[in-house]
C-alpha cells in the first residue's frame, strides 16, 4: 500500500511539473505565433478609425506597427468599444491594449501600462500660413481663442501679456474665427485638434505639448516580459526617427 501511494504522488508531481512547464506566457505565445493583438477602439480621429476601405488607420496603428517591425511579428487590431478594452484584454482576447488611453491610477490597478507614448496635453494651433508663431512662448502680444471651462482656458489664462483671450462655447467655433483673422491662435488638447486638421489643412500645431496627459499601452497584470519587451521596441522607434516620422504624418 505504501509503495502504491508513493508511485500515485510520484506520477502526480510529474504531471505537475509537465503542466507547468507547458504553460506559455504571453511573450511567449507572441513569439510562437509571430503575431502580437492589439486592442483598440476605432473610433477616435487621428489615433485610430476606419478608413473608406473598412481598414483600420491611425497614429496608435502605425506606431503598433512599427513596434511590431522591431519585434518581428505581425500585428493585428481587434476593434473594441472603449468601455470593453479592459474587460477584453482580462479575458485574453488580445494581447495588448493601444487606444489612446490615459494612464490614471485608477486604471493602473486594472492594468500594467508601458512607458508613455504619446502625450495628448494641450497645443497650439495657428493658420497654416503663420510662420510667426512657432510655440507657446510666442502668444504674448497675441489673441487667443479657447473653450470656457477646460483645460485650455485655465492655461491661457495664467498666461502674462496675452493681448486678448476670447471664450467660446464650442471649439469649432474658435477655428472659424482663426480662420477668418479675428484671432491669431487656438489654445486646445491635441487629440481634438489634430483631428479639426484632418479635413481642415488650412489649420496647423506648432510646436509639442505644453501641458501633460500621457497615453501608455495596456497589458494584463503580470506579463512582466511583454512590457519589457514593448518598451524596449518603442525607445528604439523614438531613436530611430519612425516615431517622429510618423508624429509628422499625422499632426503635422
């Protein structure tokens, strides 16, 4: 009996140890299949959307793209609702998340998050034939137009020696007025303004940033390697010049 019951553990540990070391992790089954998903809400001009042909575009697409290049494996985007993103990354059915998402403590106890890609604070924007204005630095003297209430208007307003600084109620509304010389510049977030450009080139960013709202990737909690491995892809796209190549192509 004794015998029998140490053959029965005998056998149940090396079932153990073969189910473990059977296991993949997520790198690993990424390198396996040399394809890396992607989830994202297509529906957020210019990070990610749908083109005229069904296919999905975008900065978010192209960046993910050009990590999946450094990794070598082929990249797919599964299309989300935004509110789903989390939910489906827990329930594996993708590997990643890349939607133009906010990294926020609230949001950093659900998920691991890379190093910031992107940071989507607030820009301005002038006609894109003034060549005057380069920068934030250059408003002084200057009209200003922003949205009452946000972020923009709080900013603009902690800022010395602006001319005149001009509320409205909704953005659009700002643009017309640049666009027809009743004010020289266009304090807002970049995501909304990036994409008034999109079907409005007369309109153009100058300079980065000047506030701060970083946009990270998603990962599930635990897949320590697949984050190391997404920021060291994403530091050599910044060293290398895609990832300027392709912040031109789309806010430029």
């Amino acid at each position: 009996m004794k015998k029998l019951v140490l053959s029965i553990l005998v056998l149940t540990l090396a079932f153990a140890v073969v189910g473990c070391g059977g296991e993949q992790d997520t790198w690993e089954q990424i390198q396996d299949e040399e394809k890396l998903t992607i989830g994202m809400s297509a529906d957020y001009k210019p990070f990610e959307y749908t083109d005229e042909d069904g296919q999905i575009i975008g900065f978010d697409v192209d960046i993910a793209k050009a990590i999946g290049e450094k990794l070598g494996v082929e990249v797919e985007f599964v299309d989300t609702a935004f509110d789903g993103l989390i939910p489906g990354l827990k329930s594996g059915k993708y590997d990643l998340i890349m939607s133009a998402m906010t990294i926020t403590e609230k949001r950093a106890k659900a998920v691991d998050f890379t190093d910031p890609y992107f940071n989507a604070g607030q820009v301005v924007a002038v006609t894109a034939d003034n060549d005057n204005i380069q920068s934030v630095e250059d408003l002084e003297g200057k009209k200003v137009g922003t949205q009452l209430g946000t972020t923009g208007d709080l900013k603009v307003s902690e800022m010395e020696n602006i001319e005149q600084i001009k509320r409205y109620e909704k953005i659009p509304q700002a643009f017309i007025d640049l666009n027809n010389g009743r004010i020289d510049a266009v304090v807002n977030d970049l995501p909304v303004t990036a994409a008034y450009i999109l079907t409005n080139p007369e309109v153009k960013i100058v300079g980065k940033p000047f506030t701060t709202e970083n946009y990270g990737i998603a990962a599930r909690p635990g897949d320590e390697q697949l984050l190391t491995e997404i920021n060291t892809a994403l530091q050599e796209v910044k060293e290398d010049g895609t990832y300027d190549e392709v912040y031109n192509s789309w806010f430029k």
